[in-house]
C-alpha cells in the first residue's frame, strides 16, 4: 500500500491481481489523514474493496449458475426429472428478480424463502429448491466460480409439527381391503379396463407408469420383469414416451398371484386378437404393449385419474393410491418391510414405513380389542 497526498486527502493505493485476467489492477480509497489509525481503516477498506471487484469480475449471477447447473444435468437425469426443473426454477423466480447477484442474497433471505414454500406448498417442494440452488452453488463452487458454499450450508428446510390432520392424512393414501373391494365393484361398472388395472396394481405394487410400460416380451409366466416406465407430456404431441425406470432399485422382477396372471394373460389375448383382425397404427410401429386403448395406444394415466373421480369413495382416489394399498395389504400379513420395499422398489423405507407404521398399528389396535373381549 502507498499513500498520494491530494488536495482533499490522501489517497490510499493497492495492486492486485485479477483472477481472470491475470493482469495487474489497482484499488484506492480516499482518507482526510495519515495517521495510523487512518492507514489501518485505509488497509482494511482496500481489502473489503478488492474482494468486492474479485467478487463482482465473475459471473455470480444466481440464474446464470441455476442455467448452468440444469444444462449440466440434463445428461444424466430422466426426462420428466428435467423438466420438472424448469417449474422449480420458476419458483424461485418468485422470490428473486433475474438479475439477483449471489454476493447480494443472505441466508436470512433464503431462509425466509424456504419457510415460505413449506407453508404455501410442502416440505417436499422446498427441498427441491433448496437441491437445486445447493446444487447450483457447489457447480460454481468447484469450478471456482465462487469462493465458498455458505449460503446454503447456513439454511434448512423447516418441517412443521405434524397436526392430527397430517396422521390421518396418512390413513387417506391407502385403502382397506373393504374398502378396495368397493372401489374395485364401481370401478366394474364404469370400465372394466380400469378396474382390472387398479387391481393389479393393487395386487402387484407397480407403479402406473411401470404397468402402463409392460409389453408381451416382459410378461415371464409367474411374474413380470420391471424395466420401463411410461411417461406423458414429453413426446410430439403429448403421446407417451416409454423411458427407463425411477432409479435402479425399481428394476425387478415381481411375482404374481393367480388373479395377476388371469388378469394379463386375459388382456394379451385381446390384444392378440386385435393385432389379428383390426390392426391399428400402433400395432404396425411394433408396439407390443399390454394394456392398451381401443385404438392400440398405451393406457393413459389422464384417463385412468378421470375415471377414478366417478367412484363414491370418502379417501381421495389416483393411481397410486392403488400402490400404496398394496403395500398396507403385505404389512397386514406381516410380510417383513426389507421383502416390501424390494416388492414395490423402494430405496428410501421413508414412504413404505409410513405407510406399514399406520397399518401394523391398526393391527395392534385390533389386537386389544380382541383381548378387551375375554372375560
């Protein structure tokens, strides 16, 4: 540091090195005195300076490293997963105007924003964003764009306690076998398509998509080999797009009871049948899938959640209410969570433990009630 005497002060300099360039560069800020407090103060602002043009000659703009990051992912993610970034992206578009520099946000202000979209939407949500923005920063952070990753190291996704609403709420994803068999008996007289896909998933654990992607070729006798996953809204358009599974473990080959097989021997037949004598666009592009549209397309997930709105039922009823029903029916029979979870292809126990938790306790509830009636 050197010090220049002006007529309004003195004028305290420092070089430095630009990180990019690699040139030489000068800093300097203006004091009314030399005195040795003034040259410490001086010292300490042209370091804060310097930082600052260190920090501002990169390009930290918050969406420029959101861009950057999702561009780097879309080779390595499925399809639905990358465009699913495009709507988180424009969630935190809502808290952050484009042009929002990372060295200007504080983790009191994301913090805020994550309390925010736990209330106004889910815990699940906010720790998509949150992903996404940790992911963008430690992009940056390794490629040396950023100096550290403490904005987000500083933040947490805050889970509210959970109310009686919220338990029951976790009795409302699954269906008792009671109940099943009602949906199942109305589901006969709107579509007996739909209700034999229901069944099956009931039956099987699959998710839709999974059971929308089987074809002839994965039907094995006793069980069905898992190895695709059907998914809307991607292809020219919005026709279906047979694409790989959610993650590894959801490759497997799951077992079937009598009625399964009765129920996709019965609908490979039909297609058979239909291939023979009214072949149809879909059948000509080689498609082989199992359960089908009178056209011979794929069956629709739109269609499917539409017909479900038809049936009376006081639980909310989707497609994967179906899977979820399966799962409560093994727990029922004391089939062990480990055999379940590699059943429906689960990694993460999170869903299958809730799920199996509210079951078995529903059991030990019966129990009691059993003893309170020995006299």
């Amino acid at each position: 540091m050197w010090i220049e005497k002006k007529a309004n002060g003195y004028v305290y300099r420092e070089y430095y090195i630009d990180r990019l360039t690699g040139k030489r560069k000068k800093a300097s800020v203006l004091l009314p005195s030399n005195s040795r407090i003034a040259q410490k103060t001086a010292r300490e602002k042209l370091a804060e300076l310097i930082k600052e043009k260190q920090e501002t000659d990169v390009p930290t703009l918050l969406f420029d490293l959101i861009d950057d990051y999702i561009a780097s992912q879309k080779a390595f993610v499925k399809a639905t997963t990358f465009k699913n970034y495009d709507t988180v992206k424009k969630k935190i578009l809502r808290y952050f105007p484009q042009d929002t520099l990372v060295s200007k946000i504080t983790p009191v202000m994301l913090q805020q924003m994550l309390d925010d979209i736990v209330v106004k939407n889910s815990v699940v949500y906010a720790g998509k964003v949150l992903t996404m923005l940790r992911g963008a920063l430690k992009r940056a952070y390794k490629l040396g764009l950023l100096s550290n990753m403490e904005l987000v190291n500083r933040v947490e996704i805050k889970r509210p306690p959970k109310s009686l609403k919220d338990v029951e709420e976790h009795r409302e994803k699954f269906l008792t076998r009671t109940e099943l068999n009602l949906v199942l008996s109305q589901l006969k007289q709107i579509s007996p398509t739909v209700a034999d896909v229901c069944e099956l998933q009931a039956r099987t654990g699959l998710r839709f998509g999974e059971l929308a992607a089987l074809r002839d070729q994965d039907f094995e006798g006793d069980s069905v080999y898992v190895n695709g996953n059907l998914e809307w809204g991607l292809g020219n358009r919005k026709q279906p797009v047979r694409g790989t599974p959610k993650n590894v473990y959801s490759i497997r080959h799951v077992a079937l009871d009598n009625r399964s097989k009765q129920i996709i021997e019965y609908y490979m037949l039909k297609n058979k049948r239909r291939r023979a004598w009214y072949p149809t666009k879909h059948d000509k592009a080689g498609e082989t899938y199992i359960f089908t549209t009178r056209e011979g397309g794929p069956l629709d997930i739109t269609f499917v959640n539409h017909t479900l709105k038809k049936v009376e039922c006081e639980k909310r009823l989707t497609t994967h209410i179906f899977r979820h029903t399966h799962i409560s029916l093994l727990a029922e029979e004391g089939v062990p969570l480990k055999a379940i979870m590699q059943r429906v292809g689960h990694n993460d126990p999170t869903t299958t433990m809730s799920i199996y938790t509210h079951v078995t306790k529903d059991m030990e509830d019966a129990a009691v009630k059993v003893l309170n009636l020995i006299k």
